[in-house]
C-alpha cells in the first residue's frame, strides 16, 4: 500500500478529531451513566427466578446475594426496609423469585437487580424451606421431648391465640361450652399475610409474661389456632420468631393449625397437636357431666374402701382381744402384791406408833397438869419477889420515908452541891408535891411557886405496883 493512498489508515500517537466522525470521545462515568440508564429504563421492572448463592446480611439490616441457574449468575440486593418485612429467612440453595429493577453498578462494571420482594418459587422450594428451618430448630433443642409441658387437667382459664373473626373462634367457644364452660381471653392477631407472625409471637409471649395474681387473669392454656389453608397461608406459623415464642412460653400450649393432614414447625414447638381446632377445645377441658360422674364414683370407690378397711381392721382386732389375756387375770398377781404391801405397812405403822408412845410418854409426865401447876406457883413466888424488890428500889420510895430529890430548871436530878450552886434555881420534889428553892451562897432559900400540873409520872402510876 502506497503512503500516498488517502485511505490508508494510520496508527497515531495523539487523539485528535477527525473530519467526519461523529463518534466523540466519552468519560468511564458518562459511560457508566448512560447504560445505567438505559438498563434501569429497559428493564425497570422485571421478575428472575433463581437459586440463591453467596447470601449475605451486612451490619446496616441490607442483604446481599447472587441469583444462578445452570449457564448464568446475577448480583442481587436488597435494601434494609425490604429485607425486614420478609416472611421467611433467606439461605442458599433456596430457589426464589426475586421481583425488582435492574441497575449497574459502576464501581465493579456490573449489572444487579435491586430486589423489593422475595418469594420461595413454588411448594416444592416452600417445603425445602420448612425441612431446613425444622433441621435447624431442632438441633438447638426446641422440639425436644423433654421440653413439653404437661396440660392441666382442669383449666380454670384458657388463652386462644387466634382471628377475632371466622369460623375457629366460634367453633373452640362453642365446644367449650359445650363440654366444660371456661373463662376464655382471646388475644387477636392476624393468621396470614404481612405481619402475621409478628403478631402471633407478640400474643403467645404477652400470656407468657402476665403476671399471676395480676389485673387480668393468667391463663392456665393457652392455644394457638387457624383453619386450613395452603402451606402459603399457614406459612406464618412456620417462622422462627413463632416457634421460638411457642417454645419458650412458659404456659403449656395446644397447636391447632390447620387440618389433620396440615402440618407447621409450631405443632413441634407446642406442647401438644390438637389436629383441628375443635380438637384442641375438646383436649383441653373434660366434659362437665362425665367428670361429676367419674368424681361421684370415685367417691362411691372411696367409700367403699374406707368401709372395707374399718371392717378389716375391726376383725383383726377382735381376733387380738381374743388372744389377749382378761384384765382380771393381767391385774390378779399385781393386786395379790398390793394387799401383801397394804398390811405390811399396816403392822409397820402400829410398830412406829408404839415406839413413839414409849419415847414420849417420859416427856409426858413432864407436861402432866400438876408438874405444870407446881412449877407455875414456884414462878408466882419468884415474880411476887421481884415486884417487891422493884418497888424498895422505886425512886420515889425514899420520898415517903421523909427524902426530897433536888431537880434543875429541866428537871434532872442534882446529885452534887456543886451541881445545886450551879443551877441557881433548883426544885425539891416530896412524897406529896414540889417546892422551889433558889440556892445562894450555898444556902437554899425557898421561893414561891406557881401551881403546876402534875409531873408526867404522876399520872403514868407505879409500874412496879400490881
């Protein structure tokens, strides 16, 4: 080729436009830009069904996740909002159809749908699901046999989680009723859709949690009941937050979901299946009237039994009278023992008395009338002596035989001459009344004195007198 030939084309070194060309030069980002927006106004709605792989929830509540078939694999996200209303926890290996609107993502030059809802792709996927939900669940523990509560036999209240309206509630009141009438506290929810399993967890852990003895009663029972449905409508009472609720109550429960051949993870995690809900109202209370007569024959049972045992216990003790010895022949020896003691002591105590009669009647003569009398003259002399002797030895004795006693101002006896000097004025007491004197230069003068009453001893009598 000639270096001539004009349309020869040239590898250059410098970008530069050329006469003609309509194709400008664009930016990665106005790329990027543009197929964003031809993608998103392409395929701004679409629906892709696909097995889950490389699940992940970031610590911001959003999820992420690829979609595959056999030839080709999709990034897929879903934002936080999205992600908490979903009814089931997404995994791998579970086949769903993602609803929602392509996008690019410039960062990494790839395409992703950004998910709004996620559903399980068919019954198929559903039941892989609950297989894999139940598997788990009961790894933990939470079906354990171990773990199931025994039901009362006679509730006196009874809980039923359930639709305000429809068929169930009717029928578990009327059965009640017919068989046993019971106190009932119906906590509504709703049994199906969005939100349903939030509001059935949020029922069985409020009866959990009421206190006894508390404003509302407690119940005794409680159970948890829905009519038939798909496995789509009875989905709600296969979410963990369910069954987890259910496990953990602490009031035994009855699960009453569906029809006998319908089965959900919370019939595992109660503590009995009742197959239909009329079921459930027949297992948890006995019928009235069987029950009185069950109790009326018991208690003929009772009756009869405790008459059986008095009559039993009756015979064996009169076979143990009969073996027993008489009283008389028990109490003979015993009675022979005391008539020997009796006179026994007898001859003792007239021993005792006799020797007491010898050993006093000494001490006796002693105390005879005349020894008495005698010593009681021989006292009267003595006494007689006495009183004569107190009498000589009177004070005023020597008064009658002519003496006078000198006395001072306060009527002490002056024995001394001294004494008589030094008191001045002194009283000469006679047998037959008192004088006063006055003693100067040692002679005693008498001086006139008034009429007095008689000294105290004057009236008090002799006490040496009889």
């Amino acid at each position: 080729m000639s270096d001539n030939d004009p349309n020869a084309t040239t590898a250059r070194l410098l970008a530069e436009e050329r006469p003609g060309d309509n194709a400008q030069p664009m930016s990665v980002s106005e790329l990027s830009s543009a197929l964003k927006r031809t993608v998103e106004d392409r395929f701004g709605h679409v629906r892709v069904r696909g097995e889950i792989s490389g699940f992940k929830r970031a610590a911001s509540g959003h999820i992420y996740f690829s979609l595959k078939d056999e030839n080709a694999r999709l990034d897929a996200v879903m934002w936080k909002g999205g992600a908490a209303r979903l009814p089931f926890a997404p995994e791998d290996g579970l086949e769903v159809v993602a609803t929602g609107k392509l996008t690019t993502y410039a960062g990494r030059s790839n395409y992703q749908i950004v998910v709004e809802s996620l559903e399980v792709a068919g019954e198929g996927a559903m039941m892989l699901l609950f297989e894999k939900l139940k598997a788990r669940l009961a790894a933990e523990g939470l079906f354990a046999p171990e773990k199931k509560k025994r039901l009362p036999s006679l509730p006196r209240t009874i809980g039923v989680v359930t639709s305000p309206t429809g068929a169930v509630i009717r029928d578990i009141l009327h059965r009640l009723d017919d068989r046993f009438p019971s106190h009932v506290i119906v906590w509504p929810v709703l049994v199906q859709g969005d939100g349903a399993a939030a509001q059935i967890a949020k029922a069985v852990n409020g009866f959990s949690a009421m206190p006894i003895g508390g404003p509302v009663t407690r119940p005794d029972l409680v159970i948890v009941a829905r009519g038939g449905g798909s496995i789509e409508d009875l989905w709600a009472f296969n979410e963990e937050i369910v069954v987890r609720a259910v496990a953990d109550c602490d009031i035994p429960i009855i699960s009453a979901v569906g029809h006998e051949t319908d089965t959900t993870l919370c019939d595992f995690a109660a503590d009995f299946r009742a197959p239909t809900p009329t079921a459930a109202a027949e297992v948890a209370v006995p019928v009235r009237s069987e029950l009185i007569q069950r109790v009326g024959q018991a208690a003929l049972r009772m009756t009869g039994a405790v008459r059986r045992h008095v009559d039993r216990a009756a015979e064996r003790l009169e076979a143990q009278r009969r073996l027993m010895p008489k009283l008389t022949e028990l109490s003979a020896p015993h009675q022979q023992r005391t008539d020997e003691l009796s006179e026994r002591l007898r001859q003792s105590l007239r021993t005792r008395v006799g020797k007491a009669e010898l050993a006093f009647s000494g001490p006796a003569q002693m105390l005879h009338p005349r020894m008495l009398l005698r010593q009681v003259e021989k006292d009267q002399r003595r006494l007689d002596a006495l009183s004569r002797l107190a009498i000589s030895l009177h004070p005023e004795a020597p008064l009658k035989r002519g003496f006078a006693r000198v006395t001072d101002a306060q009527g002490k006896t002056i024995l001394s001459r001294d004494a008589a000097i030094k008191a001045g004025n002194v009283g000469l007491r006679f047998a037959d009344g008192e004088v006063g004197a006055t003693v100067q230069n040692g002679r005693v003068l008498p001086k006139p004195v008034a009429p007095k009453t008689a000294h105290p001893q004057q009236n008090q009598g002799n006490l040496f007198e009889g």
